[in-house]
C-alpha cells in the first residue's frame, strides 16, 4: 500500500489552505503545464486516466467533457454540496485544500472551454466557503484565475456560490437548477443532461469537488501513471470515508482495487478493527442509497464495477460499519427517514412513498409493527423501483426516489427475524 | 416543449401503442400521440396547453429503450419512429395503482363534501384503475382546510396532490407567480406569499385545471353537484376575443363558466371577470318587465303597452322632426342577429342613419373594418407585432395571454406605441412612449426610419427608441394590434397614426383591439353611420339593400355617437333608442352624455339593466341576454361562432330581435323575418361579407370554432336546407375527445372544461390577406349579393400637434381596467369589490414637483370639471403625464374630459394630507 | 427592521454582477438578509424580490425548500444536533435527549430568552467525530454530554464569540474581484 497521495498530500500540513502552503507544495503547476497544452490534450490525459466521477455516479470524467453539445457559452459547475449521509471527504477537502479545488477548477474549465465556473459548496459549510472564498482571492491575486490566466490567453471568472440546506441539491440537475436560484427540482433526464442542457439551458460540465481535485496530479504526472494505480476501470486512489463502529472512523485515500473493505475497515492504518471488539454485523459500502453488505463481503475490493456487480455500489465512497449491538430496524428507519425529508417532493412515488415507509419503520421500531407490515414494505419499496432494478425505471426524475428502498429492503433481506422480534415483542430489543 | 421539427426531417413518426399504428407529430409527447390515436393513458400534472413536468408519474407506460421495455412518463417522453409502446401491461397497471394508491394515502377522501366530488380525475381514477382498500393505517398529512388565496378562489391543501397545474398556469401562462409551492418533500404546499393574495385577471382558471378539489372557487362553493348539471358550448360576451366557453346551468339557473379550448382562440383560458360574469346574468337586480314613464316615475307594464309608447314617441319624432331625428346608440352587446334587425329597423323603418354600436369610445367604422385584416393567430406568429393599443391584460384579457405566449415562446417581437406602458411593456422589445396626443408624430417618425430615413424624436419619443424600433420592423411580416389608447383625447391621433402606418409600410395587417363584447359583430351588422351589413358602405351598399330590403335607405350618412349626443343636446335629436348602451358611464365626456340624454324628447331604453343613462328614459324594455337565447357573435378577428342557449330569460325579458320585429311593425313597417334563424339565414344571403356563414353550418361539430369571416372560398358541400340552430341536445358536448374513449377520466376532464388536446392544428401559416368573395351561393342556392367592395380605409387630414400643457398641469391618460363601473363587474356580487377606488397616477417627480405625496387626496380640475381623488404614485407614468382608470365607481375621468378637445390637462392641488396629522400623533 | 440596510444592499447588487442571470443571486443574497436580521423577514424577502426582480412569493417559495433559510425567528445559537447513521449508532440519541433537557427545549423551538433554537438535522459531514452537532454552522465534533455541557456555557459567555458569528452569518471573508472577463466569459 504504497499509493501515492494524490488529492490529501497536504492534508494535515500547517496552514494548508492557503497559497502560500499551496505554492511551496507544488501547487498550480499543474496548471501552468495544462496552459501550455491544448484544451483537448488535457482532455485525452484525463481519458487516458480513467478517472471516474467522484461524485457517485462513477462517470468517466474525459467522456463527459467529450460530450458537451457545441454551443456557447460552455458552464463549468464543480459539485462541493456533500450531503450523503456519512460521506465526509468532500468537507474535508474544501477545508483543507481549496487551492487544489480551484486548480483543478480551472484546469477542468480550460479542457472544455468553459466561459465561466461556479463551485457549488454545501451552505452548511461555514468553513470551507470562508476559505475557499479566501483561497479564490489569493488565486485572482496571484494571476492564476481571471483574465488571461498566467499570462496566457486563457481567461476565466470562478464563483463560489453557497447552497443553503437541500441535500438534493447534490445531485447535478437539481444543483443546476438551485445555482440558477430556484427550488432544488432536479430536471428530467433525457432531455436534461447537463451536458446538453445544463445551467441557463447552456451545455455544462458538473464535476465533483473530489473529482477535479485530482486533475493537477493527473496533468503532471500524466494519465498513464494514474491509470496504473487500481486496476480495470477502476483506477488511481480515491478517498473513502469510514464512519460507524470502527476504532478510527476519518478518510483514507486508498488505492482502488488494490485494497479491500477489510483493509479499510481493519488495518490498523485506517480503521483499526470494530471498537470495543464487537462483531461487524454489516457495513454500507457506499453512502445512504448503497444497499447493505455483511460480513461475508468484507474481503471485496474497493472495486466500482465488482461492487456493482455484487448488488451494491460504491457510490460516494462512504463506509458505515455497523457491529452487533447495531438496531438494523432502527438503523434502515434513519435512512429512510432522511430521504423522507430530503425528497425534494417532486415525484408522488418518492413523496408520498418515502413518507409512509417512514411512518411504518417508525411503527415497528417503536412496537406497533405488524406481520404484514414486512410485506407491506416490500410491496410499496417496489412500487417504488420496480423489481429494485439498478439503474432504475423511471417512476421517478431522479435516483433520490429508487434509492429509498435500499436499506429497508437490505435490512428485510438480512435481518428478517429483527424484524419480527420488534413486532412479536413490541418494541426494539437493544433498548 | 417540442423540438421545433428539423427542416427536411423525414415524415411523422409513427409509433406502436399496445400493437396499434398511431401517427404522431414530431416532438409530441407519446401521452398526447397516443391519445389522439385513442389510448388514453391516465394524467394529473400533464396539460396540453403547459410545460410538461412529469411530476405525478400516474402516466407511466412501458416504452421500448436502450435496455429493452422499461417504465417511463409518457408525458415526458417525446415520440420517436418506431418507438413501441405498451399501456395495459400488469407491470405497467402495478405502477399506475401504486401511484393513485400513493397519492390516496395522504388524500382526505372528503369527496362526498367536495365540489370536485363527482367529476373529479382523482375519484374517477381511482374507480378505474385503483386499489380498491387502504393498506394506509398510519395519520394523515393535516393542514388548515381551505384557505381563501383571493376573493375568487379557495385551496384545500389537504386535497392538493401537488401537479404544479396551478403554479404553472400562474407563472408560465399568466405571468401572475404569486403562488408557489412552498416546503419540501411531503409538507410541500401550494400558496401564497404569506397576507398576500393571488392578484391575477386569470386566477380561477387554476380552479379549472386541478385535477382534485384543492382549489374550488368561491362563486360556486357548494352550489351544485356536477350531476345536476346542464351545459351548452357558447362564446364569452364580456369582452371582443370571444373566448369558447362551457356555460352550465342548475335547475334553468346559470352555475358555471368553464373554459373550452378553442384553438384559434382561447386555448382554454378564460378572465375572471368572463368567467364569473354569469353572476350579473342571475342578479335579483335584472329589468324583468318593461317599464314606462308616468311623471318623475318608471312604472311596470304591458309589452304591448311598453313597445306601443315606444312606437308613437318615435313615430312622432319622425313626423315632427324628421328621420334624422331619430337615432340608436348601442349594439355592441346584443348577438349578431339582433344588432342587424336593429341596422335593418333604423334604416328601413326609421329611416334613420344615425346609428353607433360605439359609445365613442372606440375607433370609426371606416378604420375597423376598412384596414386589412388580421387574425389572432396571425398576430401571434407574425415576426413583428405593433400594439396601437390601450393596456391588453385589461380590455382582452385572454388574448393577452396569447400575446404574451406568442412574445415568450415564439419570440414574436412586440413594440408597442402607446401613451403609457401596459402589462405587456415587459415582453416588448422595445416601447414607444408617446405623448399623449401625438401618437401620429411618433408613428410618422417611426415610419420614416422604418423607410431609412435617418431616424429622429418626436411624438415625445426618442430618437434612439425610434431608430430600434424602426430596424425591427424593417423588412419584417408585422402585424398592428389597434385599439384606443386613451380615452382623454379623440381617437383621430390613433386613426392617424394607423392611416400614417398603413400608407407606409407595405403588407401591413391589422388586428382591432376593440373591447365591447360583440361590437365587431355590430360593426358587421350595420350599427355605424355610413355602414350597412356584411361591411359595406351605405353608398356602395345602397343599391343592393334598397333591392334586398325592399325600402328606401336614408340618403346621407347619419350622426356617430359624439354628433348624436352633440346633437341631442341642442335637441336636434329628439328620439333616441339606447340598445344596451349606458352613455353616462361609456362616453367619455360625461358633461356631454348628460346634456345629450337631457336634451332629447323622447328616449327608448333596451337592456338588462336600469343604468344611470335608463333612469330618465320614457320607455324600458328588459332584453334577454347570451345564454338565454341563441345567437352568433363576431370576435375581433372577425370570427363568427354561436352562442349557446341554457337558461330562460328572467320574468318576460326577450331578445333584442324580437323586440326591434315588434316594434318595426307598430311602426308600420315589417323586417321581414319571424325567427332568428330567419334572419341567420338573410344575413348570409344579404350581407356580403357573411357569404356563405349560415347557422347549420356553424351548428356542425367540427366547425364549433366558427368561420372567421368573409370566407376565403365558396363552400361547396351541400348543406341541410333549414335546421338551423338545432336543438340544443345535439351541442351539449363540450370538449373534444375522440369519440372511442369512453373512460370515464376522460369525462371527468371534459366536464372540467378542458379539452384534452388542441382541437385543431395551430394556425402557423403566413399572415394572408382574406381572399375577396366571389361569386356564392347560399346554403338554399338563392343568389347572393354582386360582388360589392368591402369597406376600405382612406386615410385622414394630418392634424396639428396639440399645444404644450402648462407647467401646473398633466396630460391626462385614462383606459379601462378589467373591473369597472360596468353593468357586468356591478351586478356580479364576486366581481363587484375587485373594482378599486378612482385614483390619479403619476411618477414620483411630478408627484413631488406638485408637493403631492402617494396617498394625498387632491383636487383635480380640468376645464370640464374638478374632482377630488386620491394621489397614487406609480413610476411607470410617463413624466408630465397622469392617469386615471376609465370608469370606476364614482366620479372620475370621464367628468374631467372635454371630447372637444385635442387633449386633456389636469391640475393638481393638494386638498388635505391625512398622513400630516397623523405625525403628529407619535 | 428587515429591508437591506445600504451595506448590504451594496453587497448584494454585487453579487447580481457575479452571475449571467440575476436570479442566481437569490440564495446568496438570502443569506445575506439572513445574516442581517438572523432569519427572513418579511420585508427582507420583499426587497430581495426586488432585487432580483422576482414576485415576494416566488422568494418565499425558493427559501422554504432549503433548511438553512429560516422564514420564522430563530434563537441568536443555532444548535444542530446531527442523528443520521454514523451520529446515531454513536450516541447521537442520548446527545439530544441531553440536549433538550439542558436547553429545556424540543428540536425546532427556541428557549425563552432567545439564546438557543435547537433543532436535529441530518448528515453534517463530520462522520469521523460522531457524534457531532454544529453551532450556527460552525462544527463541534465528538460531543458527548458534558462537551456539550461546556459548549453551552461557552456559547452563553461569550467565549466561543470568534469561532461561531451571530446566527445567519455565512461567510466572514468578502470576496475580492468582481467578474474579470465579463459576465459571459471572454
Ligand atoms: C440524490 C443524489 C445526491 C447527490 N449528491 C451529490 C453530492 O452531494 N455531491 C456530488 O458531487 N455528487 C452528488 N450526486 C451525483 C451528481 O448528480 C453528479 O453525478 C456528480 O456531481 C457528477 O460529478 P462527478 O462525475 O465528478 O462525480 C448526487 C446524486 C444524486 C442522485
Ligand atoms: S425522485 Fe424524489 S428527490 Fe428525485 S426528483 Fe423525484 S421527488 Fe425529487
Ligand atoms: S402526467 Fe406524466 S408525470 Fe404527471
């Protein structure tokens, strides 16, 4: 596990955040060197990478670039609004190291031609935004945003825009639509693909904050280099956010493939084993909307596509790790609840769907649950996302909606008789 | 919406629906093919005439994608060749139960005590397609049941299923966002911003369109079952577009308006006050026997009575003073058939030319009638529209809304040309604001930069704002929307400046923007001086009618509605018929409506209700009016359609025909028809523009968007020699939906009103000039007119610029707003409190420069009269200028103006400051 | 109280400037008035209608899908006291139980003298210090009852005044250069 450290290289350094650490780290020669390229070259490096969206969705980065409908002007929008239950990376990186962000902003700006980028950030992020905000100044001080970039004839304006509170604003269609001031309704897909008809109806790039912040490694040390890390199409590092029962719950930035769940969940370089010693009992292998993997899938590796296949997904890379004093009806109820609160209520099946199976976990884990309350779950889960197929149907305008089931259904799936001693004894047995 | 189709792309797609071949339209979304094709896939948020936004997922069908069948919104999926389609499979049914089920959980189920109860989409799903019990057991959602969101409309959040119809109708249709949604997820409610209401001309039309019984309105709370109900398709008579309508009645009792979508027109949408109008035709306050004068009083009679006064005050009128003592004002409310029996009456029977449908308040006959036409389709995909016109939201409310559409999705440009900006200022590219009074110099300064001379101010316009509306309207299809733009001033700047534009700019249309319900109707029919029916000129026209007619016409061209009062206050009128027309609230001079009617011996009133210009009257006959009898109206496009009959006139009211027949022959003279379809029937054979327009061919299904007239081309088929105006049963369909579904949604959304698609393809076609008639042959093959020329304008004398107002005084600018003084809004108990107070408007300069401050009540005097109002700021009055809404209760604008003269200035002076003795208060 | 007083007014129509269509300054400019009068007023939205050239409730409609933006009066501490999974199987629970009896308050509601409005909130993003809360937006990880305790006194003396500004109050530093390359790009 010699991986280099691509996008936390300065994590933990004193003053990280600000240009000075920046610039004496190596910061923004990554772009200078992308400034002395063509646009599409640095495209091609980023393909040669393979470097899949940090966001979720796991998307060829290049590709996406290769996509935009010609049209002027191009938006560039980088993604900073985490808000997937116990992913954590992206805070942590807006903290920590906003001059890498904004580099790769503008590198990303520059491959695709953008007119003009707005970096999305989390309202919550009190923080991140005074010192992404800070660090933008420095960047316009220091010549390297703005007009005529370094000298060369590349010229860019960058925004920060804070949210204010949707989670659903993290998924990019909705993020689109609260960037152009508007309820955080994410737009239909097709015809909405950002890159067709993105922000003002203009073709527009959406990029993780994550993503991005390994494009001033990727351009200087080329795509090859970061493509010989991980394996298949999963490749280079990437950083994971370990929660839950684990000794020490942080981010790791780990090498794809090459590590398992139960390297990061066990070594004592990450988590360090289950506290207290207790048992795992199960683990989300990739945020809210992942369904469930127990112990017996703890050797996988962090593989994007091996996950997938496995039925589950690696999503926003975050682990939550549950040991066996873990209320798996009390656990699958929180999720729900959160996406209960969080439908942005556009689609009556998440609307109203999220809302009822909200009201029967609460039911069950509370003591009123019924047999055929199991059933009843099941059935509406697939009213929900019929067959639970991935990706989806379209009952719904976004994944908010199908991803519902998710726990409950993992939950139902592993830990049935849970379930019935909640409702046999009336109430939750780890009270 | 829909991709525009792509130049050269292949023929329409066809898809598959449930193994059946539907051709589809490029674009079009498979929810609307198909149903055209005659599946019917179940909705709540999709609306033809709105932006999908596949919100309630209850469209839901399997369609044939990259990885195989799979679930989608069939209103958000746009057709593609090929595409197969499947609507009844099991899995397709557990989505859409599921669906219903989910919008059910948190529904109150209150239907037996809901308006909607019984043609409601919701409820009639549910019997269709959904579950049948609740596997629902835990608390409902609860809000505060309903909540007014104006004076009109209610909303029941609890029964709310969250479509967005109603905030999109608000936003994207009306343009009024004063309701949102508001929250996230299931706390989601639509309503307003919080002791705000939701301001709109067009705000029951959301009432309409929700799927459930959310929004009721307040009107027609629990004031019938659907069941109960009775309907005929008619046409709106509040103002000139002519809006298709639904009108409804309980127990022979008017209930309801609903919108119907007429393609060409009103897409579905109607005004409030259209909408709500019915209420004035119900009012306890309605004439319901004829009245005649014994002293100071008006006393209940006899019809024989009433019409034998009538016919010996005129007749001796005429034999006293002649035929051109004689005259009739009015018209411009009463259906086609009626104004030409009245057209008919003065000339053939009192000999008399001197006839107005106008209160001269409008534009001259020559200019309506004499300016190549437009339709309002032509309008709307024209490149470049012209608005000559007073404020549009105003006085056409629904073609408003079209204008509006046509500027925001088609990128019609607008310019506008007025005295002060209107709620269609925003969309337009560019405003000319003139001075008022000097329309014709800006127009004559436009039209000489649109020819490339070098452009220059005038008219109180820039030169820059000519010079950018001069380059838009070069070389461009344009199209004049004219009206009149103020009432302070005649209308001769306005004809001028058409007659400027019309000489100048070659292929130039024009639209009339009049507003009186049916007064291009009247127009057609005669009711102006100089002009005989079907658009003829009383010279040109003489020969014909004298044959056709049978009489004498009168030898000279008669008196407008300015000479006529002129003239009667010098009782050189004597007789004076007023068929729907209230003088003292419409003309606007009041001074010399006062004197007009004082000076006239003799005064006949028909209407329906006893109106400040009826009280003095000598005779009063109630009339009948839309719904309680059958008719034809002409839009302001010149488009003629029937008005449906549902209810029975109040005590012995009778239509305007009737009367004119009876009171021809006591005057000796005979009109020569005993029914209405009688005179449907000469009309078409006599009145050359209505060639070929009869009353079995408007009754036929598929023309129920009438004809707009004249007719470009004989029209061949045969027709059924004589039923005419059938009986009421064959029209009582309203919608239109192809004829195999039989589901009962489908029901339920035609008994909202609302068609489910467009009835027709929308006209996009080149603005084309309407072909002359040529040789016709009536439906019963009697020969029609020769070939007459139709009435054409010539032009008028320039006249001199209008002096420069003192430094104390403003111009006055004065036009209607939706809500007035009028006999509709007063006697509409629900329309009645939206017309607002006579207040005087001006921007904060001139305001401050008279030491006014908003809120003052000033004196405001003109060289007619001096009034107190109060002072209102508003920063879109243009400087040096002030403006006062025509005819809302109480004195006002029409006191201060002076017809006579070529403008209006007013004077303000501060009369008290309620504001100053509060401060001292603390 | 409430419109925009004139420094504000000045910030917020340079933001207008930062964005190609006006109305993608609204939420930025909602925490503005936010951070002026620590919730939405009535008369703030109204002149931040104004601003961007919207109706009142199409502002209102915008702010009340997002948690951050208050339309009723909140306490000058806002305590956020995260559940989600991490959080919960991590003492999230007892943290709040603790919570509302030291505070004396439910979630959602404010203590009598207007110091505290506490509420439960979802994923905060600081997993790795479970369980965590955040006051007025600035985060406090790995709380348990008597870190809690000591925040609380902290918060009320006063000692915390330079880590957590006044409630509303997003973002302390200014941003510097308006748009250099006009506003659609070069
Ligand atoms: C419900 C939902 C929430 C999402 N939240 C986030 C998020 O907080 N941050 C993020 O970067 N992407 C999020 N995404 C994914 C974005 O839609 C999008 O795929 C991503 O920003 C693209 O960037 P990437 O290709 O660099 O990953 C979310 C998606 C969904 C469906
Ligand atoms: S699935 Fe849920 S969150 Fe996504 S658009 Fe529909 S209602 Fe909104
Ligand atoms: S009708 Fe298609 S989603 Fe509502």
């Amino acid at each position: 596990m010699t991986a280099p450290k691509i996008v936390t290289a300065r994590v933990g350094v004193a003053e990280s955040w600000t240009i000075d650490t920046y610039l004496r780290k190596g910061g923004y020669k990554g772009l200078r060197k992308a400034l002395k390229m063509e646009p599409a070259a640095v495209t091609d490096e980023v393909s040669t990478a393979n470097l899949l969206g940090r966001g979720g969705a796991g998307f060829e980065a290049g590709r996406k670039w290769s996509m935009l409908r010609k049209a002027e002007p191009v938006y560039l929008v980088i993604n900073g609004d985490e808000s997937e239950p116990c992913t954590f990376k992206d805070h942590m990186l807006l903290e920590n190291d906003p001059h890498q962000i904004i580099e790769g902003t503008i590198i990303c700006a520059y491959a695709v031609g953008a007119a003009q980028a707005f970096i999305y950030v989390r309202g919550e992020f009190a923080l991140g935004i005074e010192r992404l905000t800070a660090a933008l100044n420095e960047a316009y001080e220091h010549g390297a945003v703005g007009r005529f970039v370094f000298g060369s004839g590349f010229s860019l304006d960058v925004v920060v825009h804070p949210g204010a509170g949707a989670y659903i604003c993290g998924e990019e269609t909705a993020l689109l639509e609260s960037l152009e001031g508007k309820r955080g309704y994410p737009r239909d897909k097709p015809p909405y693909f950002p890159a067709v008809i993105g922000l003002y109806g203009q073709p527009t790039v959406v990029n993780n904050v994550e993503t991005v912040s390994n494009l001033p490694w990727i351009v200087q040390k080329g795509g090859k280099a970061f493509a010989a890390l991980g394996e298949g199409r999963s490749t280079g590092t990437r950083l994971f956010s370990l929660s839950g029962h684990v000794n020490n719950p942080a981010n790791y930035e780990v090498e794809m493939v090459k590590t398992t769940f139960h390297d990061l969940i066990y070594d004592d370089e990450y988590g360090g084993g289950i506290r207290n010693g207790n048992e795992l009992k199960a683990f989300i292998p990739g945020g809210a909307s992942a369904p469930w993997f127990g112990p017996d899938q703890v050797d996988m590796p962090l593989d994007q596509d091996g996950v997938g296949k496995a039925g589950s997904m690696l999503g926003s890379g975050s682990i939550v790790v549950m040991d066996d004093t873990t209320c798996m009806v009390r656990a699958a109820w929180r999720i729900t609840r959160f996406f209960h609160r969080e439908s942005c209520g556009q689609c009556t099946p998440c609307r109203e769907g999220g809302g009822w199976l909200d009201k029967v976990m609460r039911r069950i884990e509370l003591g009123g649950g019924r047999e055929s309350d199991l059933e009843l779950l099941l059935d509406v889960c697939d009213n929900i996302a019929p067959g639970l197929s991935w990706p989806p149907q379209k009952t719904t305008i976004c994944v908010l909606g199908p991803s519902i089931p998710s726990s409950i259904t993992s939950a139902i799936k592993m830990f049935r008789d849970e379930f019935l001693i909640h409702i046999k004894d009336g109430g939750c047995p780890f009270d | 919406m829909t991709d525009p189709v792509e130049p050269g792309a292949p023929a329409n797609p066809v898809i598959n629906v449930d193994g059946k071949a539907i051709e589809a339209r490029p674009g079009e979304m498979i929810i609307a093919a198909a149903e055209r094709g005659g599946v019917y896939i179940p909705r709540f948020c999709w609306h033809p005439r709105m932006k999908p936004v596949g919100m309630c997922r209850m469209c839901l069908v399997e369609v044939n994608g990259p990885r195989g069948m799979a679930l989608m919104p069939a209103c958000y999926v746009p057709v593609s060749d090929g595409q197969e389609i499947v609507t009844t499979s099991d899995k397709v049914k557990k989505a859409q139960d599921g669906v219903l089920e989910f919008l059910l959980i948190n529904h109150p189920l209150d239907c037996p005590v809901c308006d909607r109860g019984g043609e409601c989409p919701l409820q009639d799903q549910t019997f269709a397609f959904g579950p049948g019990e609740s596997r629902f057991v835990e608390e409902k959602r609860h809000w505060q049941k309903p909540i007014p969101i104006n004076n009109l409309v209610a909303l029941d959040r609890e029964r709310c299923i969250q479509c967005a119809r109603c905030t999109r109708f608000a936003e994207e249709v009306a343009g009024d966002p004063f309701i949102d949604f508001i929250g996230r997820s299931d706390h989601t409610e639509v309503n307003t911003f919080p002791g705000e209401s939701f301001e709109s001309n067009f705000s029951a039309n959301i009432v309409q369109i929700c799927p459930v019984g959310a929004l009721t309105s307040t009107p027609y709370r629990f004031k019938a079952r659907p069941w109960d109900l009775e309907v005929v398709e008619s046409t709106c008579t509040a103002c000139a577009v002519g809006c298709r309508m639904a009108v409804q009645s309980s127990q022979d009792r008017l209930i309801r308006h609903l919108g119907i979508d007429s393609e060409p027109v009103n897409h579905g949408w109607l005004c409030d006050k259209g909408r709500f109008g019915y209420e004035a035709v119900v009012s306890e306050e309605r004439l319901t026997q004829p009245l005649v004068r014994k002293g100071d009083e008006l006393i209940e009679t006899s019809w024989h009575e009433a019409l034998k006064t009538a016919a010996d005050g005129l007749r001796r009128v005429q034999e006293l003073n002649g035929s051109t003592a004689v005259a009739i004002l009015g018209g411009a409310r009463l259906a086609n058939e009626d104004a030409y029996a009245w057209s008919k009456l003065a000339r053939t029977v009192l000999g008399t030319d001197n006839v107005d449908c106008q209160m001269g308040d409008g534009l001259p006959a020559e200019v309506v009638l004499g300016l190549p036409r437009a339709t309002i389709d032509e309008v709307c995909s024209a490149d470049v529209v012209l608005l000559v016109a007073p404020d549009i939201k105003e006085e056409l409310p629904v073609f408003y809304l079209r204008l509006r559409a046509a500027a925001i999705d088609r990128k019609v440009a607008l310019v506008e040309l007025a005295p002060q900006p209107t709620a269609l200022t925003e969309h337009a590219v560019v405003s000319l604001l003139h001075r008022p009074g000097e329309a014709a110099a800006a127009a004559r300064k436009l039209v000489s930069a649109v020819l490339g001379r070098k452009p220059s101010s005038g008219g109180g316009v820039k030169g820059d704002e000519i010079a950018a509306a001069a380059e838009l309207l070069a070389g461009k299809r344009v199209v004049v929307v004219l009206g009149r733009p103020s009432l302070a001033e005649p209308a001769d700047g306005t004809t001028e400046a058409a007659a400027v534009l019309a000489a100048n700019i070659p292929g130039l249309r024009f639209l009339s923007a009049l507003r009186r319900g049916n007064v291009h109707g009247a127009l057609d029919m005669g009711l102006a001086p100089g002009v005989l029916p079907g658009r003829v000129s009383l010279d040109d026209g003489r020969a014909w009618f004298q044959s056709a007619w049978g009489a004498d016409l009168p030898g000279r061209r008669g008196l407008d509605a300015h000479a006529i009062l002129a003239a009667a206050a010098t009782n050189q009128v004597q007789g004076l018929v007023l068929i729907g027309a209230n003088p003292m609230a419409d003309f606007p001079d009041r001074t010399l409506a006062r004197r007009g009617l004082a000076g006239v011996g003799f005064t006949v009133v028909v209407d329906t209700f006893l109106t400040d210009s009826a009280i003095h009257a000598d005779v009063v006959l109630p009339a009948a009016t839309y719904a309680e009898r059958p008719g034809t109206t002409t839009n302001m496009e010149g488009r003629v359609t029937r008005l449906g009959q549902k209810v029975t006139a109040p005590g012995t009211a009778r239509p305007d025909w009737m009367i004119a027949t009876e009171l021809a022959s006591l005057l000796g003279g005979d009109l020569g028809f005993e029914s209405i379809d009688g005179i449907a029937t000469e009309i078409e054979r006599v009145a050359p523009a209505y060639a070929g327009v009869n009353p079995a061919r408007l009754a036929k299904r598929e023309n129920r968007d009438g004809f707009v007239v004249p007719l470009a081309e004989p029209h061949q088929e045969p027709e059924p020699p004589e039923v005419a105006f059938p009986p009421q049963e064959s029209i009582v369909d309203v919608g239109d939906v192809s004829d195999p579904m039989e589901s009962i949604e489908v029901n339920a959304a035609e008994a909202q009103g609302e068609t489910l698609l467009p009835r027709s393809e929308p006209d996009a076609g080149p603005v084309g000039a309407p072909e002359s008639i040529g040789d016709l042959t009536a439906s019963d093959g009697s020969s029609l007119a020769p070939t007459i020329p139709l009435i054409s304008f010539a032009g008028v004398e320039p006249m001199p610029a209008p002096h420069a107002p003192d430094a104390y005084s403003l111009r006055l600018v004065t036009s209607r707003s939706l809500y007035d003084a009028g006999a509709l809004v007063q006697h509409s108990e629900s329309l009645k409190p939206l017309a607002t107070v006579t207040r005087i408007r001006a921007c904060a300069r001139d305001l401050s420069r008279l030491a006014v401050r908003p809120g003052d009540l000033v004196r405001v005097s003109s060289s007619r009269a001096a009034l107190v109002l109060e002072a209102a700021l508003d920063d879109r009055v243009p400087r040096g200028s002030a403006v006062i809404d025509f005819n809302q209760p109480g004195d006002g604008a029409a006191d201060l103006v002076d017809v006579n003269a070529q403008v209006t200035d007013v004077r303000i002076e501060n009369v008290k400051r309620p504001s100053a003795r509060k401060a001292s208060d603390g | 109280m409430a419109r925009l007083n004139g420094d504000n007014t000045r910030r917020a129509e340079k933001l207008l400037e930062l964005y190609p269509h006006k109305r993608s300054a609204l939420i930025p400019m909602l925490h503005i008035a936010q951070e002026q009068d620590g919730w939405l007023t009535p008369d703030g939205i109204g002149h931040v209608a104004e601003l961007v050239g919207l109706a009142p409730a199409e502002v209102y409609g915008t702010a009340s899908f997002y948690d951050m933006l208050f339309t009723s009066p909140v306490g000058r501490h806002l305590v956020s006291i995260c559940t989600n999974l991490a959080c919960l199987i991590n003492g999230a629970g007892e943290l709040l139980e603790h919570a509302e009896e030291r505070l004396g308050i439910p979630p959602g509601e404010t203590t009598p003298d207007g110091e505290f409005t506490l509420e439960e909130v979802e994923c905060i993003a600081l997993c790795g210090e479970a369980p965590c809360l955040a006051v007025n937006w600035r985060f406090f990880g790995s709380i348990d009852t008597a870190a809690f305790d000591k925040l609380i006194d902290d918060l009320r003396t006063g000692r915390l005044a330079e880590k957590v500004p006044p409630h509303g109050t997003l973002c302390r530093v200014r941003r510097t250069v308006g748009l250099t390359t006009g506003s659609d790009g070069q």
